[in-house]
C-alpha cells in the first residue's frame, strides 16, 4: 500500500539520534474521495485523527471519529498558497536549477505578495480588487 510506504518513510525520518519520535502528523486532512472506514481505522491505529469529511449517503454518526470542521478549513488556507505559487510561473516551472536559489525564488513570491498594495477598492462588493 503507497500510503503505508509513504508513513513508515515519514516515520523514518522524524526521529532523533536516539530513535526517539521528534515528529508525528496529529491529523491528516483530505477531500471526500478519501473517505473510507479502512482509511479511518489506518489512521487512528497510527494515532492521527482523519479530518476527512463524510459522503452525502454516509451516516455522519456511525463514524468512528467525529469530523473537525475548523481543522478542515484550516487545510484551505494550505490550498490557496499552493494555487497561488502555481500561478507564479517561474516558480511552477522551476526555472531555478539549484535548491538555494528556487528557495530564494519562493521567498521573493512571498515577498512580493505581502508588498502588493491594493489599487483600487471594489465598494460595492467591499473587497480589495489587486493588480499584477
């Protein structure tokens, strides 16, 4: 199973020279897609909370967990970011050929995305309308 290879690995390589656990996932957030009672037990089994929310003809009740609905919200917030650096295309593309300098890439996305002053100000709809 690529999920089981992928925590193991993870696992692997979260712990200190002592073989003591420094890190761990505390929950594992995914669409609806995921959502099954074997992915449920697996996770809870390795002591991470699924944050997946339930299918419209599931019984929301009959979980074993109950869903955390801020949590998921939360994994929006991780979403937007990835979309918004996709749309920086030197950075989609990896123009960058060395890490040092495609991190340096992403700081200055970053930057520049704090920087941008909003231009003008939609008051109909009160939202910031930017400009690129």
């Amino acid at each position: 199973m690529v999920l089981d290879e992928l925590l193991v690995a993870a696992d692997a390589c979260l712990v200190d020279e002592d073989g003591e656990r420094i890190a761990w996932p505390f929950a594992l957030g995914g669409d609806k897609g995921y959502r099954a009672d074997w992915i449920d037990q697996y996770l809870l089994e390795l002591d991470i909370e699924p944050v997946i929310p339930s299918k419209e003809n599931e019984d929301r009740a009959a979980r074993p967990v109950a869903f955390d609905k801020e949590a998921y919200r939360r994994r929006n917030i991780v979403e937007r970011l990835i979309g918004w650096l996709k749309e920086s295309r030197r950075i989609f593309a990896r123009f960058e050929k060395t890490a040092k300098n495609f991190g340096g890439m992403i700081k200055l996305a970053f930057i520049r995305q704090y920087l941008v002053v909003p231009e003008k100000m939609d008051t109909s709809r009160r939202r910031v309308v930017f400009q690129f």
